[in-house]
C-alpha cells in the first residue's frame, strides 16, 4: 500500500482571540483564530493557546502588544481584534522571511491519519 503525505502547516498571523468557556475547576485559556501560511481564508481556524505558546510565542507576544496587553479585564466571549496594520505587516514579514529560505519548503508526514494543522517550530529552531 503506497504511504499517504500531507502538509504540516504553520502560523502565519493571529487574526483574533478570545477567553474559552472553561470547565468545571479549569483556569480560563485563550483561543486564536489562525490565518495559516499559503493556504486561504477557508483553513482558517480556532488553535488554543497551548498549542501555540511553544512555537509561535513571538508572534503571541507581538499580537498581544498590538492589541494593547492581556490582562484581567477581558470578558469571556469578549473578542480581540489586532489592528489591520499589524495584520497586514505580519503577513508582509512572514512572507519575506521565508521567500527562497534554504532548507524549508514542503513537510511531509507519513502515515498520518485524520490530520489536523500543527505547528512548525519557529525560524530560530531550524
């Protein structure tokens, strides 16, 4: 049976976030809605914070200056909006980071049943 490839996609801008109803006895945890590199708006899609802190803490860092800091006064269902230019020039930077960067293109996975976008490590941890 021939081995089955796909993508493993990265972040390429935060477009929103918001609190995340939490659970019985669980701390609240922020969700962001992910724009992902060279796909379109249809794979656009809620990634929690966990998931994105190890990899992408840069570009949480940066997201959460624009908007104007995390703290306690976010409401839950509350959501976060960067600016338009913040959107459009990390796009811009994400883009020209990577044009022609030796050593990344595709990544592949083999064997990889029901897939869901992870994300690459950042450019540091090549």
């Amino acid at each position: 049976m021939p081995e089955e490839t796909v993508e493993l996609w990265e972040v390429e801008v935060i477009l929103r976030a918001h609190l995340k109803e939490k659970k019985t006895n669980q701390p609240e945890v922020w969700e962001y809605y992910v724009s992902w590199a060279g796909y379109g708006d249809d794979y656009n899609e809620w990634r929690s914070q966990g998931k994105l802190e190890s990899s992408c803490n840069d570009l949480l860092v940066s997201f959460w200056e624009n908007v104007g800091g995390r703290d306690n006064s976010w409401k839950k269902g509350k959501m976060v909006f960067p600016s338009k230019e913040w959107v459009a020039s990390q796009k811009e930077s994400h883009a020209s980071a990577w044009a022609g960067a030796e050593g990344y293109g595709e990544v592949t996975i083999w064997n990889k049943k029901d897939f869901k976008p992870s994300v690459l490590p950042s450019k540091d941890d090549h």
